[in-house]
C-alpha cells in the first residue's frame, strides 16, 4: 500500500524526529495528490490546538528578526515552537532566494523549534496551499506556537486574515511609502501593529501618525478588539517582552469571544478552497501546454477543449488524488 | 542550502553563488555566516534540502568539513550531496573528497559549472530516495 511510507513518517514526526517533519513538509509542497494523503491522516479527528500568529509587513522591517526575539520567550514558557517563513519565487526564474533564517539560526539546534522556509511558488497569494497545508501538520503534532511570516506586499496578503488567530503588522520608520502602504489596505488587517526599529531617530513621528490613525479610527478595530499598538526595537531586544504579552492579550480575548475555534474552521475552509485552486490551476496549465501545440484557432473551440478536460477531471477527480 | 560555515564573517562568495542559483530556477535557503557544522545539518534536515553548499574562507575547511560529515552520518542523512567552496587549495582537494565531500570548487570556477553541478546532485539524489 503506498501510504504505509507515510504512517511511518507521521508515527516518527509524533516522536518529535524533525527528519520525518521535514519530509512530510515537502510532501505538503509537492504535488496535490501527495498533500493529500498527508491530510487526508493528520485531519481526521482532529481538533486544532495551536495558537496560529502571523507576521507580515514591508521587506527589512524586521519581522524575521522579531520572530526570533519572540521564540527566546516562548522557549522559556515550555512551548513547542513552529517557524513557517515564506518568501516569494521570482516569477521569471522560478526559483527563491529565502533568507529569513539568518535571523533565526540561534534557534537551530532546539529540539522545541522547527523552521521552515518555504517559497510562494507562483501562487497569488503570500500564502499558499503548502503554507497553511504546513499549520495543520504542526497544529497535529502538537506545536503550541505556530507563527508564519509572510512578505506584506498586495491584497493577497489579507489570506493571512483567514489563518492566523492574532495578525501583526510590522513597520519600521522613515519608510517614504509607509503610507501609501497603509491606505492600500496591507495595513488594515492587524491586530497588533509593530513600529519596529524604534531605536531609530524617526521613529516618533511615525509612531505618533500610527497612533493618530488607530485612535480615529482609520485604521479598523475588527471583532470588537481595538487594534493594539506597540514600539518595538527587535535589534536591542526593547519591547518584545510587551509585544508577548500584548499578544497573548488578543489569544485570551479570542478565546473568551469563541473566535478561537471559529479560526480553525475559516482556516480548514481555506484550506479545501487553496487544495482545489491548486489542483485546477496545475490541471489546466498541463492541459493548455497541450493545447499550445494544438491547431485550434477560434476562441469558443479552444475554451470547448479545455472546458471538456477540466469537466473530465472533475468527474474522475477520485482518481487523481 | 548554501551555508556559511567558520568564524570568518565574509560572505559576498556564498551569497553570489546562492543568487546564480536562484536565478537559475532553484530555491536556495540561505543561512547566513558564522553557522557550525551541526547547525548546518540541523536545518538541511529540516528544510530537507536536496543538496548542501559549503563556503569556508578560514582555513579549518578540513577538520569542518569532518565533523560535517560525522555530523550527517550521525543523523542518517548522509546521501545529501555536499559541495564545497572558498580558499581550498588544490592539494587538499583529494583528502576533502576522500572525508566524503561530492565536490569542491576551486576559486575562480565559473558559476555555470556550479549551477550545472547542483542541478544534477539534486537529480540523483531524488532519485536515490525511494518515496
Ligand atoms: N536598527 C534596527 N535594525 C533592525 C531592527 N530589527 C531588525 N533590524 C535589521 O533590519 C534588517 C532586516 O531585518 P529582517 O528581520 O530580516 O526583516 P524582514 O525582512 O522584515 O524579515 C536586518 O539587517 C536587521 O538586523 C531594529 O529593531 N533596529
Ligand atoms: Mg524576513
């Protein structure tokens, strides 16, 4: 049975045998049909645990950096700490340069850590199918803190919305197009705000217009929580301790209004929603290589032929996956 | 992966070497300098690379290389290809490639060669791997 491979690598990942977690990440980044099987094991019966943060913002603003900070504290409160840090391929070459690590590398050698960088791979999204296919799996084996860094460019990132328990949204000051950034929407989706670099010169003018904004309210409070907030400087170690707690402010009231549980299941919908876009878009970008070399010209035949692929797939879908 | 591993704190050589191959289609984890050997094993585990990149300007590349090595047996993940570069001179190269290190590039390789080489290091070591 081909699945037998798999039982065996979850049974090791449940000891905590990082070879068999990393092995089982790639199979949730490999084809759809491989995910699958994963999911279709670790999903059953269970009941999500983990508390799901996500991190995005600007490029250099320091969302790596403050990860790490973050995970020194976590450490010491016993948790099981999970990184999942994405970054996005070139569409040209296709390939990732993922650099998020260098910031977290101290953390390498805890057995309570796992690290995971993983590329966009041509998804619109920040986050895509093998990201949030990557929260369950850490969520199942028992990970307390699953915290995913995203790059905060495009509407796409609002996916981090339907993911993550608690958002943040780091800054940094003297960025010209901070603004701009801000009324483009990026900024309206987190719970907590970080000015980060906040050891720098600029930063209290910053801090004052970020303020102004959450204050009048341009800037939304969403679920009845009033978005927090706070100075970080994740070089000099300065606010992390508060950017925890704040933090666990937000997971405390998320709890208390339901909204934990109800993430879950947005999360698990999202899930379903990425695994058929996925499989229907590698679908039709095999089926219109072929039509490529095809000698179709009008445009209703060539819809008709790929219309009548993708209606085949999808009746003998059971097959494929 | 390409890693930087060693107390010298340079790394324009790994980070070009890093870009080639990115720019050549791959996705390359980069983990910055100063790593040890166990760091390095620790997390081609966990992003369960399909090869590792080495640079090493300090001049300690054989006893690193070593423990490198001893490292990712230890932890059963010895088919990794590893491929090293930096300041090795020639005449190490043949105790370097006896530790069990796949390949080493000499300073002034061409980076299409290196490109060349990862690409199918990763192929056959895909296909070493049953699943
Ligand atoms: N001055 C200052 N620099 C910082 C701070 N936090 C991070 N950096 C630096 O900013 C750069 C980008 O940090 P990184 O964490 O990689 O940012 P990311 O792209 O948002 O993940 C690095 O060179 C960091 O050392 C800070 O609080 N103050
Ligand atoms: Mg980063």
């Amino acid at each position: 049975m081909i699945e037998e491979y798999i039982y065996d690598y979850i049974e090791k990942a449940e000891r905590n045998d990082k070879r068999s977690i990393g092995r089982l990440l790639t199979f949730l980044e490999s084809s759809p049909s491989q995910a699958f099987k994963v999911l279709n094991i670790i999903l059953r019966n269970n009941v999500g645990k983990a508390h799901v943060i996500g991190f995005t913002g600007i490029p250099g603003s320091g969302k790596s950096t403050l990860i790490s900070k973050l995970i020194h504290h976590y450490i010491k409160d016993n948790y099981k700490i999970a990184v999942i840090a994405i970054d996005p391929t070139s569409p040209l070459s296709r390939g990732a340069f993922l650099g998020d690590r260098i910031r977290m590398q101290e953390h390498s050698l805890n057995p309570n850590v796992f690290i995971r960088s993983v590329s966009t791979r041509g998804l619109k999204g920040g986050l895509s199918f093998a990201g949030v296919a990557m929260v369950e799996l850490f969520d199942y084996l028992g990970y307390n803190k699953i915290l995913i860094e995203t790059v905060g460019v495009g509407q796409a990132e609002t996916d981090i919305m339907n993911i993550a328990h608690t958002v943040i949204v780091a800054t940094m000051p003297g960025v010209g197009d901070e603004i701009q950034v801000l009324k483009a929407g990026v900024m309206e989706i987190a719970d907590i705000y970080v000015l980060n670099k906040s050891d720098k010169e600029e930063s209290q003018k910053t801090f004052e217009y970020l303020d102004f904004l959450i204050e009048s309210r341009e800037i939304g409070s969403r679920i009845g929580w009033k978005p927090k907030l706070l100075k970080t400087s994740a070089l000099m170690g300065q606010g992390v301790e508060e950017l925890r707690n704040s933090i666990e402010e937000h997971l405390d009231y998320c709890t208390s209004q339901g909204y934990f549980d109800h993430k879950i299941n947005l999360r698990r919908k999202t899930l379903v929603k990425l695994f058929l876009e996925k499989t229907l878009i590698d679908k039709l970008s095999e089926e219109f290589e072929e039509l490529k070399s095809m000698n179709v010209e009008d445009f209703s035949s060539q819809l008709n032929i790929l219309r009548k692929k993708i209606e085949y797939f999808l009746r003998e879908f059971d097959k494929y996956i | 992966m390409v890693a930087k591993l060693g107390l010298n704190g340079h790394d324009r050589g790994a980070k070009i070497v890093a870009r080639v191959l990115k720019d050549a289609g791959m996705e390359v984890i980069y983990t910055g300098v100063r790593q040890t050997p166990e760091q390095v094993v620790e997390t081609a585990i966990q992003e369960d690379v399909d090869v590792i990149g080495v640079s090493i300007l300090s001049g300690a590349h054989i006893s690193l290389m070593k423990k490198l090595i001893e490292n990712l047996k230890d932890k059963g993940v010895e088919h990794i290809p590893i491929f090293l570069g930096g300041t090795i001179p020639l005449l190490d190269i043949p105790e370097i490639e006896k530790i069990g290190v796949d390949k080493v590039f000499l300073p002034g390789t061409s980076l299409n060669e290196i490109v060349k080489y990862v690409y199918d290091a990763a192929l056959k070591k895909r296909m070493k791997i049953r699943d």
